[in-house]
C-alpha cells in the first residue's frame, strides 16, 4: 500500500497514464492495492486519484478490471464521496453487467438520478448504465423515461444532453427494421 502512495503523489505531478497502466498491468499486488485505496475510502486525494486511475485503466485493460466488478458495484452502496463515485459509476460503464446485487444496483442509479445533490456527472453515468440495463430488461425503460421527465426540469446542460442522447438511442432502436 505504501508502494502504491508514493506511485499517486508521484501521479499528481505527472500524469502519465501510460506508464502507470503498464505498472498495473504488471504488478497485481499494486493493482489490488488500488482497489483497496478506493474501498477503504483512503483519505484525499488518494481515493479520488485511485478511482480516476482506475478509469484510464480499465479502458486500456478491461478485463483485469472486470474481475474486480463485485467489488467495484459494492463501493458504489459504500461511498459518499463524488469524485469516487463519478469515477466507479465511469469504470463500470466500460464493464460488462453482472448479476450482483442487479436490482438492488439498478434501484442505486434511479436514486442518483433523482437526488438532485448528486453531480451531473453522477446522473449522467447513472443514464449510461441504466441504457445497459434496459437493453437487458426492456420493461425497465418506461420507469427510467418516468425519472427522466421528473428530473429535466431545471436541469443543468449536461444531465439534458444525456437525456437527449438517451432518446436518441431508443429512437433508432425503435426504428430498427428488427423492431417492426
């Protein structure tokens, strides 16, 4: 864990994401430590730094991420903090779903949806992920459109591009030649 520390303070002044992927990659002890600095809540901004990491990381390497999903979906019910949240809510969106604590994660992001507390960024992977979920289970669209129409409402620009990016989505499905 100390290893993994002195990697992040080095991290905030470089940022050089390659280089640490290929450290991940290699070396699965610092890998797990980095999951563990964002379970653990580790304090700032080492938690928050780690959870961005991990988006960089995944994105290069998802399949070593995706085993770590279960935990990854935990953190989500666990966390308080934005930034982590933001950033888990990212990771999980370059995932494949799972079948862990499935409803109970998709009533999680109809409710940061609704909790206008939340950032914008948090709505918006919430969406994302819920389009996934919908595409699973269909019947789930006419709630989430429900929440949407609830929540536009004053929104910021980013949570009504989402929503304008979630129409879209379903328009073309609707008008797939599959479809009729």
């Amino acid at each position: 864990m100390k290893e993994l520390k002195e990697i992040l303070r080095t991290f905030r002044s470089n940022r050089d994401f390659t280089s640490l992927t290929e450290v991940l990659t290699e070396n699965a002890i610092i890998r797990e430590d980095l999951f563990q600095i964002i379970k653990n809540k580790t304090e700032y901004p080492y938690s928050e730094h780690a959870s961005w990491i991990l988006i960089h990381f995944t994105k290069a390497k998802p399949n070593l991420t995706q085993a770590k999903i279960n935990l990854l979906i935990d953190i989500l019910f666990e966390s308080n903090n934005q930034t982590v949240l933001r950033n888990v809510l990212c990771t999980l969106n370059q995932l494949k779903l799972s079948d862990y604590r499935e409803s109970e994660l998709i009533d999680l992001l109809v409710n940061f949806i609704l909790d206008k507390n939340n950032k914008v960024a948090l709505h918006v992977y919430a969406i994302q992920m819920l389009v996934k979920f919908i595409k699973k289970y269909p019947d789930l669209k006419q709630e989430v459109d429900q929440v949407l129409t609830i929540q536009i409402d004053n929104a910021s620009p980013a949570f009504i591009s989402a929503v304008k990016s979630y129409h879209k989505m379903f328009e073309i499905t609707k008008k797939s030649p599959l479809n009729k």
